[in-house]
C-alpha cells in the first residue's frame, strides 16, 4: 500500500510541472513594449535592478521624413548569467503599452540580429566590452522630433534584471527636394540556405540603385540592381553555409546619394523543440529504471551469505524436526560430544529461563555439560 502511494505521488509530481516557469534561454525576438507582458524582469517582487550603462549612437545626425537612419544601443557592465543572453528594447515610451518605435510611425529594416523586431536577444561574453545592437530604420512621415528609449532583459547572480534608459532624440526634417528616397518596403531578414533571393527595392528620385553585400565584417561586394515596372529588382547570391549575411542599399542621382544602414539575413536552419509530453514520459521511464535499479541493490545487499552465519545451520531445525536427526551425524557435524539431543525434555528445570525450544534442544547439552557436570 504504501509503495502504491508513493508511485501514484510521484507521477503525480511529474505531470503537475508547469511546461514553461522561466525563460533562462530567452524569449526570442519580438516586437514588445516595455513592460514586455509583465515578465519577471519588470516585477519588483522578482528582479532586481540592473547595473548596465546603455549608450546610443547614430549614423548620421538627423534625417527626414521616410529616410533611413540606423540607430545603435551599446549595454556594458551588465550581470551576466551562465547563458550570458542579453536582450535589449528599442522603445519610443515608457508607459508600457503602445511604445514600440512602430507605434510612432517608425519602419524598421532590420535589428542587426535577422529580424525586424524592436526586441532582439543575444550573447555577452564580455559585460566590460559589452554587446552592441543596431536598428535600421525609415523615419515617420510627420517631421519632428522624437523620443528613443532602451531597454535591457539579462539574468544574473541568481536574479532577472532590468533596465531603462533615458531619452535619446532624433530629429526629422523636411525631404530635400529632388533626393532619392526608399519608400516603405518588407525588408528580407531571413531565408533558406542554398536559395538566391530576388529583391524588389521601391526607391523614387533615383537614377542609380546598387545593393551592397558583405559576410560578417568583410569585403563589401556590390550588385546593380535594374528598373523593372516601377520598381528596382536585383538577386542577392545564396548562401552555402550559415554565415552571418547583411545588405544595403545605396541610391543616387546627379545630385544626391542615400544610403540606407546595414540589414542582416539570418538563414532558416531547422532547430530542435521539445515536447513536454516527451519530456514527462522520460521522466517517468527514468524515475521507475531507478526504483527498481534500488530495489534489486537492496534485495542483493539484504540476503545473508550461507558462509558467513553466525550460528551452523543445525541452529535453524524446528523442535518438531530434531527428533528425526541422527544422533551419530549430530556429535559428527556439529560436535556435541556424548549428548543427544533428543534425549532433553523440553520441560527439563535446568532450563534456562527465556530460551527457545530451538535454543534448548541445541544449546542444552552445553549449557549441562558445564553447570551440571554433563549429566542429562
């Protein structure tokens, strides 16, 4: 009974774990406000404060409506767990709610990490070097100036952390007449190894548009692209292997040239996702390989060796079995000089007190032969 109740306990305690507690792995990137769904990083009752120092910079110092701008946030001095992810916002409020840079009108190209997203995570071997995240962007079609805020998610000593940085401005003027400008577009941040990809770049006030491509940090190699109905088209080379890709887009005319800021392509490489029933039906498996690994090691472990008695095995006949032992195999096997055993009466008054039928017909012979000078 109680085994039964301590199996049915413990596969009860399997299949009660949650299937998601924390996030020690991250998230993964997204586009998410600031409280980023209230997370455990933004609950006081379960983080603590972050020690990181969150820097912007940008590539130029201002831009114009719908032109290209690509914004950068360095985090250092961080906590770091033992994953050492990092993620960082790149927010246009606080509050909480509507505050992505797209909520403001902002188009973003790409993050850097191969995606569009205002969130994106990734590793920190170093917090006093830091990690640098940037964020291609097209401006809004209001002229102004607008807010910029950071965020940084990180694990570290034990304890989810946060932090929020103070504003950060840009200004966006008028469009410079007769300047090439790309129009909102659905950037490539992601294909499949192996495959070419056509893109189709809508760009106006522009005689030349070139796409400019590199691996990694290397050389930059440069691809024409060519007008097709209203829109300029140009293949970017597929990749053979999983390289770190990013492209630009440059675009001119007699009197102007625009760049955009660089786009990163992550390539599509099947992962692995496990399954949480998978997970509690190994757990299970493991959990009854152990209890019987232990039974058969205390059954082995409990079972007295037949050498190693304490007492010889004569010790172990019943009173109702002695009167069927030969005496002559008795005095030989067992040495009980001129005594047989069956000649003892069980309610014999040299009997000590306590002993066993057992005891006495086995032990008897001795006990008289030395109290009572060996008479029976």
């Amino acid at each position: 009974m109680r085994r039964t109740i301590l199996l049915t306990t413990l596969l009860l305690l399997i299949f009660c774990i949650p299937a998601l507690s924390a996030n020690p792995g991250g998230t993964g990137d997204g586009n998410r406000d600031a409280a980023c769904g209230g997370s455990c990083h933004g609950d006081p009752g379960l983080s603590e404060p972050s020690s990181a120092t969150l820097v912007f910079s940008q590539d130029r110092a201002s831009t114009y409506v719908g032109g290209p701008i690509s914004i950068s946030v360095t985090a250092t001095d961080m906590e770091l767990s033992n994953r050492a992810i990092v993620g960082i916002f790149l927010l246009s409020d606080t509050h909480g709610v509507s505050d992505t840079p797209q909520d403001d009108g902002w188009t973003i190209l790409s993050n850097g990490e191969g995606g569009s997203t205002n969130y994106a995570e990734t590793y920190a071997q170093d917090s006093t070097l830091g990690v640098t995240m940037t964020w291609s962007l097209l401006a809004p079609a209001n002229e102004g100036t607008y807010e910029f805020y950071s965020a940084i998610h990180h694990g570290g000593a034990g304890s989810a952390r946060m932090k929020i940085s103070t504003a950060h401005n840009v200004t966006v003027g008028p469009i410079p007449e007769n300047l090439p400008q790309m129009l909102p577009w659905d950037t490539m941040t992601s294909r499949s190894l192996g495959e070419s990809s056509e893109l189709s770049i809508p760009v106006v006030n522009a005689t030349d548009v070139t796409l400019e491509y590199r691996i990694g940090e290397g050389p930059i190699a440069s691809i024409n692209a060519q007008m097709v109905d209203d829109a300029w088209v140009v293949t970017l080379p597929a990749a053979l292997s999983d390289i770190t890709l990013s492209y630009r887009v440059v675009m001119s005319n007699d009197e102007f040239t625009e760049t955009t800021g660089w786009i990163s392509v992550a390539n599509n490489v099947e992962g692995y996702s496990a399954d949480i029933l998978s997970v509690r039906l190994q757990s299970m498996a493991l959990m009854f390989g152990s209890l019987a690994l232990c039974i058969s090691i205390q059954r082995r472990m409990a079972r007295p060796s037949r050498n190693t008695l304490a007492e010889p095995e004569a010790a172990l006949i019943s009173a109702d079995q002695t009167s069927i032992v030969a005496p002559s195999f008795i005095a030989t096997e067992f040495e009980v000089p001129q005594i047989q055993m069956s000649s003892l009466a069980l309610d014999d008054s040299r009997r000590p007190a306590g002993w066993t039928d057992e005891q006495w017909l086995h032990y008897g012979p001795d006990h008289i032969k030395q109290n009572y000078g060996g008479v029976i």
